[in-house]
C-alpha cells in the first residue's frame, strides 16, 4: 500500500486527513452503528429462523408459515426500533 500512495499526487492530503482522524475529540460511533445498522438484521434473522421453526409443526400451508414468520419478525424489528428510540430520548 505504501508503494501505492508513493506515485499518488494526494498523498499529503490524505495524510493529513488522516491525522485530523485521529486527533479528532469526537466520540466513537460504533456502538451506534451497531445498534442502528447490524444488531436489527440479526434480529430479524433470529426470529425468521425462531417462526419458522416453531410454525413447522401446524398445519399451515408453505406460504402461510413464511408471511407468519415475517410479520412476527418485522414485528420484532418494530419493537427493537421502538425501544431504541425512546432509549436514546431518555439519554
């Protein structure tokens, strides 16, 4: 990567930028990320496979176990992202 940033004409700038990065007083935000972007998807996953498993004993039809499995996890996913939210109100 070095020999890359050698022959590049904004390698100054972007060693700057860089220690800018890094002296930067601002707070982490990957907690946040976290919480916004990955822990939901997980979720989502967890109670898709949860439904689905749970509903493979009744007698529902292929189509109605999947709706039935999504909407208990988009109603997960509603319920995480409500919860987050009156959270980060309350701090």
């Amino acid at each position: 990567m070095d020999q890359q940033c050698d022959s590049c004409g904004q390698k100054d700038s972007c060693q700057e930028v860089y220690q800018r990065l890094g002296n930067s007083k601002s707070p982490p935000v990957t907690l946040k990320v976290i919480q916004a972007f990955l822990l939901p998807l997980v979720l989502f996953i967890i109670t898709l496979a949860v439904a689905e498993r749970l509903l493979a004993e009744r007698q529902v039809g292929p189509l109605g176990k999947n709706l039935l499995a999504l909407a208990a996890a988009a109603a997960v996913i509603s319920l995480y992202l409500l919860i987050l939210k009156l959270w980060r109100v309350g701090h």
